[in-house]
C-alpha cells in the first residue's frame, strides 16, 4: 500500500512545558497534603498528576531547519512534522527523523557496454532531496542505499542506449551530447526513485572515457577522423580556389588553355594547395608546351 505524507502541527513547547512541571508540582503539594490527611483518593490524585506531568517530558521535540519528525502511534502512522522549532508532541508516538535538505550521490565508476558494444567507463553526481517523509519512511527499507543502487542502475542503462562517439551524422552520442544524455539520464531516474518520495534535481556525467583495454586503438581512430576531417577540408577548399583561378584566367583572356593543360594546371595546382610541404617552383624557360 502506498504512502502519501500529510503534514501535522505539534503543540508549541514552550506552552505545554508549563504544564508538565505544573502538574508534577500540583502531584508533589498534593502528595503532601495526602499524607497529612492520610487520604487515599488524595494520594490517588497526586499520583496521577505527577506522573501525567513527567510523562510528558518526553514529548518535546527541536526541529532545526530542513529536518522533519514521521510520527507512528502504535503502528499507525498519524502525521509528519515539518516546522522548525520546539514542539510537543504525544510521548507515546515513535519519532523518526528524516532530512529534508539537499543530499549528492557521487556513484562509483562502472564499466558499461556502449550502444555499439564497445566498454567505457562512466560515472555521475545526482543531486536529491526528500519531498515525501511518508513514502521514505514506509514504502522503502533504506531509502539513502535505495537511491544509490538505483542512481547505478540508471547510468548502467542509458549508457547503454548511446554510442561513445558519433559514428554517423545526426546521431546522439555520450561525448558529444552530454546534455542530452544527462537529461535522459535524470528522467529515467526520477522515474526510478518516485517511489520512495525523492526528488532528484540534478544529474552530471562527472567521468567517461573508454575501457582502458581499447583506449589506445581508439584514440587512433579519433585521430584518423580528425586527419580525414581536415584533409576533407582542404580538399573543398583547393578545388574551389582552382575554379576560382580558371575563371578568373578565361575571364580576363590572361592565356588560352586547351583540355589537356587545363587539366595539367589543375593538377599541379591540387598537388600545391593540398600537400601538407612547401611547393618547390619549377622554372619553364621554353613555351608552355615545351
């Protein structure tokens, strides 16, 4: 059966703490009178004074800021106290408290299989807080080891529904949509965690790397990807730069170039633009065709 939390106003301390050394007082004079007068019904009445008095000097409670008492009356749970100060509340209830601030879980670093099969290491830092006492306090054995073995669970299986980098265009990946990830990440858990009444409020990737095992080849093949890249790059950038030139060389009738040393000069000039050394110039001193 699911708990929900209903919230309970204790009586102020500082009003029923009169009460209480009123009575035991009243229970003291009264006791004196009794024996004086040898009167049972007196000694009766002193008895119950004082020991109403004295039992309810266990009933005062102090709630410092973001901390709350879950109040059971005989296996019944009748309320939780949530307002700071000194309060009175029934002796006879057991008192549980339970934190209401801010907490951070900073998981152990786990070893998952990413979408494509290949392992990395990933850990994160959750952000929580209780926002039901009620369903912390009875519908979960350990709410706190509830959180952690969830928190763990959770990364272990949105990590598995995304490739460490992103092979192919427009796909989502653990580097390069960290965002992204973390959202996915802090949904599945709050949809973890309701059930014990916690709130999570922020969720971070805190480590991710590969496996230490296939680090190196992949390292390799992130390079290999960046020198494609670039080279790619450089590539459109020299093909455009040749047009550019043979525009501009039959626009302003500079030389006529037949096919053939059309596709010469296109092919030195791409050697030029695209070769990772200094060109050496060759000097022509015949025609253009000797």
């Amino acid at each position: 059966m699911e708990s929900n939390e209903r919230l309970r106003d204790a009586r102020p301390g500082a009003a029923m703490l009169p009460l209480a050394l009123a009575l035991v007082a009243a229970g003291g004079l009264l006791g004196v009178v009794a024996y004086d007068q040898a009167s049972i019904p007196l000694w009766i009445i002193a008895t119950l004074a004082a020991v109403a008095g004295i039992g309810m000097l266990p009933g005062f409670i102090i709630l410092q800021p973001n901390q709350s008492k879950v109040l059971i009356f005989f296996g019944r749970y009748v309320g939780t106290v949530r307002a700071t100060g000194w309060w009175w509340v029934n002796p006879l209830t057991i008192r549980k408290e339970i934190s209401l601030r801010i907490r951070n879980f900073d998981s152990d670093v786990l070893k998952v299989n990413d979408a494509v099969g290949n392992p990395v290491e990933i850990a994160s830092v959750i952000n929580w807080q209780v926002i039901d006492t009620a369903k912390a306090a009875f519908d979960i054995e350990d709410y706190e080891s509830f959180v952690e073995i969830q928190t763990e669970a959770a990364v272990r299986h949105v990590a598995s529904q995304y490739p460490y980098d992103d092979y192919e265009d427009g796909q989502l990946s653990l580097r390069a949509n960290a965002d992204e990830v973390t959202e996915t990440l802090q949904t599945e858990l709050q949809e973890r965690l309701k059930v014990a009444g916690v709130e999570v409020l922020d969720t971070r990737l805190r480590r991710l790397a590969y496996a230490p095992e296939i680090a190196q080849e992949m390292l390799r093949r992130q390079q290999a990807n960046a020198v494609v890249a670039a080279r790619q790059r450089i590539v459109e950038g020299a093909v455009g730069m040749v047009e550019t030139a043979l525009t501009m060389l039959n626009e302003q009738h500079i030389v006529e170039l037949d096919e053939e040393r059309k596709a010469a000069m296109v092919s030195n000039l791409l050697v030029v633009l695209c070769s990772d050394r200094g060109a050496q110039p060759v000097v022509n001193s015949g025609t253009l065709y000797n």
